[in-house]
C-alpha cells in the first residue's frame, strides 16, 4: 500500500468507538501515508467526524489503536497528546472560531497556546497575514467572526487550521451549507494547501464532486488556478484513495477507477449525486 | 444495573474528575489572569445592583417582621440585633449564592455549552488549550473571591435597610439600632458567613462549567443545560447552607 517506502501518518487498527452503546465507529481500519488524500464519504450519522476527531486523539477508542506519525496515541494522556496534536490542522465541521476572539487573534492562536510550535511573539503578526492571505481575508484582522459570511468564516478557520504549517490536516465538510461557488472556492484553497505544503490530507464530505475535484486537480503556482491532473505522470490521482462509510464501518476504500466500477446501491448513491 | 443509575454514577464521576481537575489547575501553569479579571468583573462587578436590591430589601423587610415579633416581648429595640444575625450569618450568604446562582451558574453553562455544541471546545483541545484550565478554573477562581465579597456588601446593605426602615418607619431609635447589631455578631457568626458563600462559589462555578461542557444536541442542548445548571446550583445552595449551619451551630453548643 505504500508508496516508495512513504511513512505513515495516520493508522487505524480495529478502531471501537461507541456513545451510549451505540457504535459511532466500528472496527475501522485504514493506513494513510505521507502525502496522500483521503476522501471519505458517507451519509449523515455515519461516523464520518468520530473518525476524523478519533484520528487527533479527541475522542478515545473503546478499543483498537490509533497511531498518528508512527506514535502509538491510543493511551496517551491530554497533555502527550497536545504536542503531537500541533503537527495537526484541523477546520471543524462549522468552522469552530472562538467567537469572542476576532480574526487576528483566533488565528493566531495556534501559534500562542500550542507548546512545541514555539513561535516567537514577533513573528505571530507576520505568520498571520500570511496565513489570512493564503485564504483571501486580508482585510479581516480585526473582525469577529460573527460579523463574517459563512464562507468566509470557513476560509478563516481554514487559516487557523493551516497557519502553524502542519503536514496533516484534517477537513470535516469543509463545503457543508455553502453554495456551489464558494463551496468551489473552499475546496479550491484545500488543494492548494495540499500542493503547495505537500500535506497529507483527510477530507470529510458527502459531495462526490468535492472529491472529484481532489482526486482530478492539482494547484498551478504560476496562473493560480486548479489545472486538471494529466492521466499519466502526475501523482495526484494515485495519491487520492476514496473511504465510503456507512453505519459507523468502512465499506468501501480504493481508487476513483474502483469507486466507479462498484454496483453497490449505497456507494453509487454519491457517484451520482456528483454526477459522476 | 438499571440504565438510570448508571448515568447518575457516570455523571458523579464525571463532576469529581472536573472538580480534582479545575483545583489542581489552580497550581499549574498556565494561568490565565486575563480570564481570571474579566470573570471577576463579569460575576462580581457585574452582580453588583442585585445584590445590592436584594440585600436592602432582605434587611428592609426582615425589619419589619423582626420589629412586630419583637414588639410583643417589649423588645423592639432589639431589631438591630435580629436583622444582623439573620442577614449574616443565613439571609446574606444564601440570597447572595442564590441570586448569583441565578444569574451566573446559568451564565457560564449558556456561554461554556455554546461553545461545546459549536465544537468551539473540541477546536480549543485541538489548538493546545486544555479547557478546563482556559475555561473552568479561572470562574472557579473569580467566583471564590468575589461571592465573599458581594455577601459582605449583601450584609451590609441589608443591615442598612432594616435601619432605613427601622429608624424611618418605626419610629425606633437609629443609633441604638447600630450599637445593637454591631454588638450582636460573634466571630462565629462572621466565619459562617464568608465560608458559606466560599463553599457556594465550588458549587456556583463547578455545576454551570459542569452542564455547559456536558451539552450536547444543538441550542436547545444549551437550554436544557442553563436550567439544570441554575436548579442544580440553587438546590444544593439550599441543602449545603443546613450542614454548614448544623456544624456551626453545634460548635457553638458545645463551647458553650
């Protein structure tokens, strides 16, 4: 499954997590190495963000181990888990800005309280800018998030998300609720954070085009544009897999060609709702 | 074992990991001073005209019983004395509690239970914070040294309305009324009353954190939380102020 002797990022052995009995993942398991995007698919209530919040360490196994950077963090304690939480970027399903902290301050944030970034104070202002820039909301600094469209709360916390320079980051719906531009927009700045960090990346959705989109586009840093991935030679498409979830299991992980070739019902349920 | 009390235990459990944690942060790095002001001024400063209201008006209307009980064992003079040790050592530290309760318990489990249903608590532990450092252990603090202090002031204001209504409305003599409930009140009676409200903040701050971080399911998640963080609050307000008054009270009886 790996290639070119990759390291692994994130592993999932057997993962159990269950809330008041009922199972919210269900003997899961998937390796993901560097560099690579995993899309996952599934309907609501399917354990899509229990994986994703499982996978940094918020919510803790039942049983199974969950391994992040090669590290064992099944057991480890909240103040282990914070440093390796810092190689970590993650944009929550409904962005998750501190409210009572405008723009600036939420982003940054990660670079004030995470220990092992160890950012020096006079560079937190500049790291900011960038990151806003990255994201197109140069002129919010000083703005709180309420005062912001929902799309661009979402560029925001993908600022956040991105800003400490993390090698994974972690996507839930990034596109849930926003209409088909800005969604475009949104999926857009994920791909270019992908091709220009080189970020391993796990992206949460129930769009079939979202992943498409992944799967079929790479960042071009001369026109600033998504330029369509070639057949041959390009590794995009072979870094992309597709996990399809239902009911707390994995039912389906492959390649897009895979996804494509499957009859079953509740796959191909997204296949056409992307019109794909 | 029913479903039902398992819950309960998970829930008592829960309330004393919360609880151990929030003291313990109190001792370690980082502290959050900033967060510790501004919640002093939000419960404090903040509870301030109802406290003061409710403190004049506690002292006012406790006169006005006290001086018509009193009158009938020709010892109205005596009012100053009632109202001072009912305000300081019961009226005052459990209305106080109690009002603060109301308006704070139920603040911090709103305001902490928004922020966990928004997944604003999941992105703090993401981003290296841990919560219960950032968010419980600074009201638990603020809440501590300002709940004595506003009962001080409840005391206080209420000692000055039962003399408004005493030395205006009866007619009774208003220097004697101070001499009489400044010659009342024993050390007793004064550490009861800033231990009281001192034990109430635990129970302020720790049961509003408490069903704030435990909402879930949406605003009306956040709702459910409030009112049982307000209930919750006020009702062992209620059953802490018996056993502390039980224990001060048999101190007292077997000094005697």
């Amino acid at each position: 499954m790996a290639s070119g002797g990759a390291k692994s990022v994130v592993r999932f052995e057997q993962v159990t997590v269950s809330f008041d009995g009922a199972p919210a993942l269900d003997d899961v398991s998937f390796e993901v190495f560097e560099g690579e995007t995993r899309i996952i698919l599934g309907a609501a209530s399917s354990g899509k963000t229990v994986l994703l919040k499982t996978a940094l360490g918020l919510v803790r196994p039942e049983s199974g181990a969950v391994y992040l950077f090669g590290q064992n963090i099944t057991h480890m304690t909240e103040q282990e888990l914070f440093d390796i939480r810092s190689k970590v970027g993650m944009l929550f399903q409904e962005s998750a800005l501190f409210d009572s902290l405008t723009i600036k301050e939420n982003v940054a944030y990660p670079l004030v309280n995470q220990k092992a970034i160890q950012c020096p104070l006079e560079d937190v202002d500049r790291r900011v800018k960038e990151a806003l820039h990255f994201v197109e909301l140069d002129q919010t600094l000083a703005r709180f998030p309420s005062e912001l469209s929902g799309g661009m709360r979402r560029r925001a916390a993908i600022a956040r998300a991105v800003v400490t320079e993390p090698p994974l980051v972690l996507y839930d719906s990034p596109t849930a609720g926003l209409d088909p531009i800005t969604a475009y927009t949104i999926m857009a700045l994920v791909i270019k954070e992908r091709d220009l960090a080189n970020t391993t990346t796990l992206i949460v959705t129930h769009r079939f085009q979202d992943g498409l989109l992944t799967a079929n586009f790479r960042y071009n840093p001369e026109s600033g544009q998504l330029v369509p991935a070639h057949e041959n030679g390009d590794p995009t498409r072979h870094r992309t897999k597709f996990i399809v979830m239902r009911e707390a299991k994995i039912v389906f992980l492959g390649t897009q060609a895979e996804l494509e070739a499957v009859t079953d019902s509740y796959i191909s349920k997204f296949r056409r709702q992307g019109g794909g | 074992m029913p479903g039902f009390l398992v819950r309960i235990i998970l829930a008592v459990q829960e309330f004393y990991t919360l609880t151990w944690s929030a003291i313990r942060n109190v001792f370690r790095r980082p502290h959050y001073s900033d967060d510790i002001i501004l919640q002093m001024d939000y419960i404090g400063v903040g509870s301030m005209p109802i406290v003061v209201l409710t403190g004049f008006f506690s002292g006012a209307v406790m006169a006005l019983q006290l001086a018509r009980a009193l009158a009938r064992w020709g010892q109205q003079g005596q009012v100053g004395t009632a109202v001072a040790i009912t305000l300081v050592r019961e009226l005052g530290p459990a209305l106080t509690s109690l009002m603060v309760a109301g308006r704070n318990a139920s603040g911090m489990a709103s305001e902490i239970g928004s922020m966990k249903v928004t997944e604003q608590i999941d992105a703090m532990r993401a981003l290296g914070t841990d919560p219960v450092q950032k968010l419980v252990t600074p009201r638990l603090i603020a809440t501590c040294v300002v709940l004595p202090l506003l009962t001080v002031i409840a005391d206080f204001i209420g000692i000055f309305g039962g003399y408004v209504v005493a030395a205006g409305l009866l007619d009774l003599n208003g220097p004697r009324y101070w001499q009489t409930a400044w010659q009342a009140l024993v050390w007793n009676d004064l550490t009861q009353g800033l231990l009281k409200p001192f034990v109430f903040a635990f129970v302020i701050a720790l049961v509003g954190c408490f069903y704030g971080l435990r909402a879930s399911g949406g605003t009306q998640g956040v709702g459910r939380a409030t009112t049982q963080a307000m209930v919750t609050a006020s009702v062992w307000i209620f059953i802490l102020t018996f056993f502390l008054t039980r224990i001060f009270t048999s101190q007292l009886v077997s000094s005697s």
